[in-house]
C-alpha cells in the first residue's frame, strides 16, 4: 500500500500568515493605551521603588543607603502618627460607606415616581468637583457661624464640637464628608447586583412568612455578596490612599491630628525634596495595602467554601 507523505506546511504559509496578522492586530489594540500605563504608571512606580533605597533630592546625584531608609522611618514619630490617623479614617470610612451605599441603593431599588431623579441626586456629589465639596463642608463644619452647630445649639447642645478647628473632631468631620460624597457611587454598585437577584425568592419568602428584616438577611446579603467584596476592596484601597479631601479641608491639621500617610509622602517629597524617603514611605503603604488585600482575599475565599 502506498503511504502518502504529507509535507509540513512552509513557514510563510497563508495560515501561519494569518496567525501573524491576528497577533499584530491585537497589538496594534493593546499598544496604545500599554504605553501610556507603561510611561506613566509602571515606569514611575518601579522608579519609587529603587529610590527607596536611595538618598537623592533631585539636584544632586543619587546616594545608595541601602535599607537607611526604613530604619530611619521605623524611628520616626511622624510616619506612626501618619499610619494611626490613616487607620482612624479607614476604620470610620469603610463601614459608614458601606451602610450608607447599601441602605440608598435599598431605597432607591424600587419602582417609585421620580425614583431616577433621587439615583441621580445621590450619584451626584461623587462627580461634584472634591475642592467645592470641601469648601462648603467647611463652612457646614464652621464652629461658631456653620449651620451643623447652629442646629446641635437649637437641639439643645451648648458646647457643640469645633469640628475642623480641633484636634479631636477634625478626623470625624473629614469622614462624613468623604462618606457624603462617596456613598453615591457605591450605591450605583449596590443597585446594579440588587437587580440580579431574581424576585422569585422574596415571592417564595414572603409565602413562607419570612418578614423584611430575615429577607433581607436570608436572601439580600448573601446574594449581594460578590459586590459587597468588591465595595470593600475598593474602599479599603481607597480610604489608605485619601490625599486630596484631607489637603483642602485641613490641610493635615489642626496639628497632625489629620495627617494621613498620603500626605506624609507628598510633604517628604514634594515639599522637603527627600525623594528616597519619601518613596520608603511610599513603599511602607504599598505593603500595607497589599497585606490587608490579600488577607481580605483569603477571608472571601473561606466563607465562599463554606
């Protein structure tokens, strides 16, 4: 019997052609915006991490000092006042954003008249400019003429807190004006996994006599809770690397009682030209950042095993 040989396609044949042509396709796609995270991301963080372990202040030439500065910053009292308040304002500003986006995105999931104009009206201080929001906060705050005391003053109150100007209050009064403004764009993620939950099973509740309160524990948390991993992560990450809210509306003070770790870099940096300290610092909130990611990670998987 005769056996037909079958020779190997040559190198340039139509098909391998083809594949050659897809790939530089999918390239001339990707290339675009890769430049972009390339030059402006990744090159700019892999830079921050080699001058962590450098002394340099922009004119003169770059010192290697090795692990000096993280020795230096495990001794300085600035960068632990730093690290608290940053705690202080994320263990104030996740959970308070997290009840207050989840109890609109409840309230608004719902077929009502003018349901759309109050998702907007939620929505909308989110996309209202951050220096604005800080300004008439501010004067919301204002302890002698601001509309919050003048109010706690008619309740009765005769020494209301002096919010912004003190040591004591200025923390919480940056945390409900971050959770104002934020709670409006988690509500958008809240509604949007509502509405895959299918209405069968509050049907099916409500005729085996399940009330509000057991269907809403029975049915709509555990079914929310992919988003509300994802609203977590979002605002853990979110609440280490607050800067922006914190510099218009006091600026780190009174004194450092609001001074974040954010800012910590940008001082060191920006302010005092100490680059290579600046990025340890830098590098420190990375780690702690990525720690409490992963950890949360970890705990999601457990209960998703469960």
């Amino acid at each position: 019997m005769a056996h037909v040989m079958t020779q190997p396609a040559p190198e340039g044949s139509p098909p391998r052609r083809r594949a050659w042509r897809g790939i530089l396709i999918g390239w001339s796609f990707i290339l675009p915006n890769f430049l972009g995270f390339a030059l402006f991301t990744l090159v700019p963080m892999l830079a921050a991490f080699a001058l962590a372990f450098l002394k340099w202040d922009s004119y003169s030439t770059p010192e290697w000092v090795g692990l000096e500065n993280f020795r230096r910053l495990l001794r300085d009292e600035t960068f632990f006042v730093a690290l608290r308040n940053t705690l202080y304002y994320a263990a104030g500003h996740i959970p308070l954003t997290l009840a207050a986006a989840l109890g609109l995105a409840i309230a608004l999931d719902r077929k009502l008249r003018g349901v759309q104009f109050f998702r907007t009206a939620a929505f909308f201080p989110y996309i209202t400019s951050l220096v604005a929001v800080a300004v008439v906060w501010n004067m919301l705050f204002n302890p002698t003429a601001g509309p919050v005391n003048q109010i706690l003053h008619a309740l009765g109150v005769d020494h209301p807190p002096r919010w912004v100007a003190s040591t004591d209050w200025a923390m919480p009064a940056v945390i409900v004006t971050s959770v104002w403004r934020d709670m409006g764009y988690y509500m958008v993620l809240f509604l949007a996994g509502l509405q895959t939950i299918p209405k069968e099973y509050y049907e099916a509740a409500r005729v085996d006599g399940a009330n509000s309160w057991h269907r809403f524990r029975r049915i709509t948390l555990p079914c929310l809770r992919p988003t509300t991993f994802f609203v977590v992560v979002m605002l853990t990450i979110q609440s280490f690397k607050v800067l922006d809210l914190i510099v218009v509306m006091t600026d780190g003070g009174p004194g450092r009682s609001t001074l974040v770790l954010a800012q910590l870099v940008y001082r060191e940096g920006i302010t005092e030209g100490r680059f290579g300290y600046s990025s340890a610092i830098a590098l420190m909130l990375f780690v702690i950042v990525l720690t409490v990611t992963v950890v949360q990670f970890r705990l999601n998987e457990r209960r998703s095993t469960r």
